[in-house]
C-alpha cells in the first residue's frame, strides 16, 4: 500500500473511531440516566408501599391520629415513623443497584455508603417537613390518606432529580465505570474497534489492488 493511502486509511479510520466514541458515550449517558429512572421507580415503589402499609395498615390502628412528634414540625406520630422507613428501606435498595448497575462503579463500598447517606442530611428534615407540611394543607379538603399520598409522592420526584446529580458529581464521580461489568464492556468495544480498523484497512487493500488492476487493463489496451 503506498503511503499516501495508508495515511488516509489511518485517518479514516480515527475520524471513524471518534465519532463513534462519540456515539457510544452518548448512548451510555442516555442509557445510565433510564437505569437510575427504573431503578428509582423500583425504589419509589418499595418507600411508597413500605410507607402506606406502614402507616395505613398497622401504625394507624396502634397509634392514636391524635399522637404527634416534634421533630422539624409537628407531625402524626405515625406518619414519621411510615417515613422514615420507608426511606431507608428505598436508599438501601437505590445505592446497592445504581452503584453495581448505573454507575457500574468499584469505589469502596462504605464511604460510598457514607456520600449517599450524607445528602440526607439536609434532604431527610426537608422530606418531614414538606410531607407534613402538604399533609396539613390538604388534608381538610381530601382526607388524610389522599394527602399523604400526594404529599410523599410529589417529595419523591424531588428526591429523584437531587439524588441523581448527587450520585453523579459526588458520590461516583470518580469511579464511573471501573467496576467488572465496566472493563468486560470495554474490553468488547475495543475488540469491536480493532475488527472496524481491520476491515477499513482491507477495504483500503482491496480498493488499491482494483485500481492497479484498472490500470495494469487500461495499459494493456493502449
């Protein structure tokens, strides 16, 4: 192959590399964020039936409507407590999935544990407040299931969108994609890619190879 070509050949097959690096890493992004969305779906379905039942089925009936506890408001005793487990229960459930299976990432577990924890810190007090808070509004108007109901359900949306960027930019910043799963990816888009160049590079072959055959025919019938 003469120089020129191989040169062109390399660089064909580098723009080809990038921009498909581009498309991949494109794709992963979108396909990290629907991962984080069904799994918090899966978790917002364990903290809303964990909490309902909690709170509905079994606290309602052993603890009085009228108890209450202070703790950034005034609240039923029973809605505080459906609350908080529920949460655990739904941050246990989201880090163990999102760290192996989202974020794909090998970082050490308990600080890990421990960056997801923190953001609850000022999101916890905020998520007794808010869901009391919408509780007590609207609870004159539909009853005081309906306005748990939407008091927990729209706080969890909340959570969703801070959770994200907070697992994103802290707590897996730095070890994005470097779990098993991860290198076993890599290591099949790079043998994907060395198939790609192979191919571009026979092609480039095969297209030289035609070209001194048209040639060599040509000067055969001068």
């Amino acid at each position: 192959m003469k120089e020129g070509n191989k040169k062109e050949v390399i660089k064909s097959n580098i723009e080809t590399n990038i921009v498909d690096k581009q498309n991949v890493n494109k794709k992963e992004e979108w396909l990290r964020i629907l991962k984080f969305v069904l799994f918090s779906i899966s978790a917002g379905a364990i903290q809303m039936v964990s909490s309902l039942l909690l709170k509905l089925v079994i606290l309602d009936h052993f603890i009085s409507a009228e108890s209450t506890i202070f703790f950034i408001t005034e609240q039923a005793t029973s809605t505080f407590i459906a609350d908080t487990v529920g949460l655990a229960l739904s941050v246990v459930w989201n880090f163990t999935f999102n760290r192996k299976f989202t974020f794909k990432a090998a970082n050490n577990v308990p600080i890990a544990m421990l960056l997801a924890f923190l953001f609850y810190i000022p999101f916890y007090p905020f998520q007794i407040w808010y869901i009391a808070t919408i509780e007590k509004a609207l609870t004159a108007s539909l009853g005081g299931s309906f306005a748990y109901i939407i008091g927990l359900v729209t706080c969890m949306i909340i959570n969703f969108v801070l959770e994200f960027l907070w697992q994103t930019f802290v707590v897996f910043r730095k070890s994005i994609d470097t779990n098993n799963l991860a290198k076993k990816q890599k290591d099949k888009e790079g043998d994907n890619n060395s198939k790609i160049s192979e191919k571009a590079e026979n092609k480039g072959k095969k297209s030289e190879i035609k070209a001194k055959i048209n040639t060599n025919n040509k000067k055969e019938d001068n």
